[in-house]
C-alpha cells in the first residue's frame, strides 16, 4: 500500500507542476509604466473643466500612432436589479453636455438603458498609459440627431444597421451574409436613399463623474476625479479643489 501511495503521488506531481507554470506565468507578467519623475497631478490639469481636460487628453491620444481608435470605449450598463454587462462602442461626440454613442435600440444594451437609465463609460489609450472612466445619466438624443448622424455614415454601415437586429440569435452567418447582398443589390444606385431603421438611434452620457488615470511603474498611480457638487455640499479645501460651474475635483489614492 505504501508504494501504490508513493507511485499515485510521483504521477501526479507532473501535472501540478504543469498547471502551476501556467498560472505563474500570467502572474509575472509586467510592462512598465511611466516613471515616477512623470506624474499627473492637480496641478497638472489643463482645465478645471473636466470635459476640457478630457478634449486635451483625448487630442494627444488620436494622434498617437499605436493607439488604434482613440474613440473606443467600454460602455457598462446593468438591469434594474444590478446584473451588470459591458462592451466596446465608438464615441461619435462630445460636447459640455456630454458623449454621443449609437446604437440599435433593441439591443440588450438599450433595454438596460430603458429600464436602469445610468451607466459608466472608459477609455484607455495603452501607449499613453492613460484611462478616462466617466460616470453618468443616460438619455436618447433626438430623432432630427440620429438622422443626421445616420445621413452622414458609409453606405455599407447603414445597409449593416438595417441588417443587424443587434443580439438576436441566428441559424447561421449566412443569413446576414444573403440579407446583406439583397440590401446591396436593391441601394446600388448610390443616389438612392437608405432609410435610418427605427430601431436605431443615438444616446448621450451625461457626467456627474469623471476619473483621469494615468499609470506609474510603480503601481502609485495617478487618479484625479472630478464630481458634481452635491446639494448644500461644504467643501474641505484641504482635499476638495473647486472647479469651473458645478465641479469640484480630488486627488484620490491609487
């Protein structure tokens, strides 16, 4: 019994060691950051608007090359009783208002934004080691809006926005593969308008919070959030920065 005890632990010791690399190597994995010496600070604020602040970041990072598309963002929403879903969208616009997306309004997306009308948007742009999380309410922009913004896109994406009801379950690819070339055959004369399906459309984000991080080697990273200003709220000057119109802004800990 002693040896079949020895023999079972012998054969098994391969595989633990196995599964072990696996996991360690993940677990070492390190890419550097930016220095200590290079920090963002309050004081390192272009504005003490935050929607200025996010147009001069955002300005650096489209025009850095290995940063694919400076508009992605991650869009996390949540039903009304707290089951959270995120996914990658495009931002289309920003303004002091706040940030434009569209979508297709059947989408498990906007029946989250339909019945729990909040959500969190994030950008990273990697080679900047930086990251924008914004915070906020959620509500459709105007018909006149989407029409227009839908006017203006490729003929292809238009064609895709009709085709696509966004999330249903399909027999196969080639069932939006053929209704696709029915749509290109029947919209080949480009003078032919396509028009904008009613299940598509636009919302905008409307901040009550915005973060800027940026990333240190050294894992002290920088974080300056900026909020609106609550309600009969006192402020501690000490920790608590007065920004332009409602805003306040604070340093928080990494």
């Amino acid at each position: 019994m002693l040896r079949f005890a020895v023999r079972c632990v012998v054969l098994r010791c391969p595989s633990v060691v196995m599964s072990s690399a696996k996991y360690s190597d993940v677990a070492e994995m390190r890419t550097p950051y930016r220095s200590s010496n290079d920090i963002f600070d309050v004081n390192n604020l272009v504005s003490k608007n935050p929607i200025k602040q996010f147009e001069a970041w955002f300005n650096e990072a489209k025009d850095v090359p290995h940063v694919g598309e400076a508009n992605a963002m991650a869009l996390a929403t949540a039903t009304k009783s707290g089951i959270p879903s995120v996914r990658m969208v495009l931002m289309k616009g920003y303004s002091e208002e706040g940030f434009t997306f569209y979508t297709n309004y059947e989408s498990r997306k906007a029946g989250e934004l339909e019945e729990n009308p909040v959500c969190s948007l994030m950008f990273y742009w990697d080679p900047l080691k930086r990251s924008v999380r914004v915070e906020g309410t959620v509500e459709k922009v105007s018909e006149e809006e989407s029409l227009n913004y839908f006017e203006q896109r490729p003929r292809q994406s238009r064609l895709g926005a009709i085709v696509s009801h966004q999330g249903t379950i399909l027999e196969n690819r080639e069932v939006i593969n053929k209704k696709y070339e029915e749509l290109l055959e029947e919209y080949k004369d480009q003078e032919k308008n396509i028009p904008k399906p009613s299940y598509w459309g636009g919302y905008i984000v409307r901040p009550t919070i915005m973060e800027f991080w940026q990333g240190q080697t050294n894992r002290l990273h920088d974080r300056i959030r900026f909020r609106k200003l609550k309600n009969n709220e006192t402020i501690d000057s000490k920790y608590t920065h007065q920004g332009e119109d409602d805003w306040v802004f604070e340093r928080l800990a990494p």
